[in-house]
C-alpha cells in the first residue's frame, strides 16, 4: 500500500509516520491489502489565526476496482482527528468490499437438471434429444 503525506499549515508531529503504520496503515493492510492500493494522509490547522477545535484530517483511500473512498474529521489533537477518521475509513472500506463481494439480484446458482433443461429447450431438443415442441 502506497502512502502520501501531506501537511498545511501545521508542523508534523516526530512520531506521526509510526502512529500512522500502528493506527491506520495496519488495519486497513488486513482488510485490503494490495500493492496498488493508496492512503492520502491531509493534515491541517483549518483556522490557524483564530485556534479553538481545528486540527483537521482527510483520508483519500483508493482501492483498485471501487471509487475512491473519503473521510474527513476535525478534533482538537492531529493524532484524535486520524483515530477519528481511520476508525470511520475502516468502517467505509468493510462495507465498500462487502458491496463488492456480495451477490447482484440476478440468480446465480440455478439445480443442474433445471439450467440444462432451459439450455436444451432454447436450442430446441430436450435432454433425451426429442425435438422441444413435445
């Protein structure tokens, strides 16, 4: 899995690149675990002049096959807004693959005797070879 990191206005913190292979990187690995697979890491300090709660991260997740999943949150501490939003990226990722994995409403599995017998019939012979007109 690829990962880019990108801070705005905002100091990366020294430990960021092991919280994030602890806390965000690892648990999506077990869920989607593909080289071309991308994180895109966007920090931020949303109002940098007027401070209070604006420490704000977006996860861009792609996986190949699927669009481009994205989660936004916005916490006082850069590492309680990546918690945050790996938390609700990981959640995204599980239903996203459980769409791709789950059955369309188009039946599939059809008894042997049945499929062949529609096969035979559209062709014009039944199963025994008599003519389907019978």
């Amino acid at each position: 899995m690829k990962l880019v990191i990108h801070a705005h206005h905002l100091t990366l913190p020294p430990d960021l690149g092991a919280f994030l292979r602890k806390h965000v990187t690892r648990p999506l690995a077990r869920l989607q675990d593909d080289s071309a697979a991308e994180l895109a890491v966007h920090l931020g300090d949303a109002r940098r002049k007027k401070g209070g709660v604006d420490q704000e991260c977006r996860l861009s997740f792609r996986m190949p096959g699927t669009r481009t999943l994205h989660v936004e949150s916005v916490q006082e501490d850069v590492h309680v807004a990546l918690l945050d939003a790996a938390e609700r990226l990981k959640r995204l990722v599980k239903r996203e693959l459980e769409k791709m994995r789950s059955r369309t409403g188009h039946p599939m599995h059809r008894p042997l005797g049945r499929s062949y017998r529609l096969s035979a019939s559209r062709r014009g012979v039944t199963p025994d070879g008599d003519p389907a007109g019978l």
